[in-house]
C-alpha cells in the first residue's frame, strides 16, 4: 500500500510542476497580452501547437504557431522576444494584430532553424537582457570603506650576543 502511495505522490509531482510554470507564464504575459484570457491563449496555444486567439474589444486575431509544441521555456523565450520586438517599436500596449505579427514573426525565424540567442541578436538585445524580471532591481553595494593605513612596523632592536 505504501508502495502504491509513493508511487502515485511521484507521478503528481510533475503535472504539479507543469500547472505553476503554466501560470507563472500566464501571470508574466497578462500586461502584454492585454487580458488574462489572452495570455492564456498565447500559453497554451504555443505550448500546444494549436490555435491562438487574441481578443480586445470587437477585434479578433487568430493564428497557428509555426513552430508546433513547444516546452514553456521555449514558450517563455518566444514571448519574451516577441515583447522585446513590440518595445524596439516603441509599442508598450499592443493590439492584437500587432502582436499576432510580432509573436508569428519570432516563431518564423524558430521554425527556419535560427537559435533563440540568434533571434534576440536580430532584435539588438540578448536573452539574458530579455529574460531578466524587470521587478528585481540591481542592488547597488555600498560602498566598502577605506582600510585604515597600518601603522609602521617598529624596527627591532638588534639582539646582543648575535653577530651580524
């Protein structure tokens, strides 16, 4: 019985893993899908390989990845891309049109075989700078303070009874 138990605590673990990246993407995208629905469309769509459907107001955008499934840190680099493209553009709230091109843009030149670094470099950005949670600051160290001088060392008197 414990055996069984274990067994399926194991199994769990990974579906467990899948639903937070899941929504740890869905909550990252929200601002720049411009819904929760949306961003939800984009995640699962990419992830999947299936239709992505992107609303706001009467307008509606649908597309199909190019690039089939993708694992979520590949659907994390799309997206990261993709919103790196749209800030180039000085674009900071997209339209759905304006993102289908940008997300469908990113996921062409996946799909023609180009590495994520060499997609950022398209966008004169890098993946670290892409990646990199905007919500963490750089600590600033403070600043060490001088050491103070040593004092000078005594000299030592000579000892009798050594010739030197």
């Amino acid at each position: 019985m414990l055996k069984k138990n274990l067994i399926a605590l194991l199994l769990s673990l990974p579906l467990a893993a899948l639903a937070q990246s899941q929504d740890q993407l869905i909550e990252r995208y929200t601002s720049l899908a411009g819904s929760k629905e949306n961003a939800t469309s984009l995640v699962t769509g990419l992830r999947d390989g299936k239709e992505v459907t992107l609303k706001r107001g009467t307008t509606t955008e649908t597309f199909t990845p190019a690039t089939g499934k993708m694992g979520y840190g590949n659907v994390d680099n799309a997206l990261a891309l993709a919103e790196a493209s749209l800030q180039q553009k000085n674009i900071s709230s997209p339209t759905p049109a304006q993102l289908e091109a940008s997300v469908t843009e990113v996921l062409k030149m996946r799909a023609d075989g180009m590495g994520w670094g060499q997609i950022a470099k398209r966008y004169d950005t890098t993946m670290g700078a892409v990646k990199r949670p905007e919500r963490v600051a750089k600590v600033e160290r403070p600043q060490r303070p001088e050491r103070p001088e040593k004092p000078e060392r005594p000299e030592k008197p000579e000892r009798p009874g050594k010739g030197r």
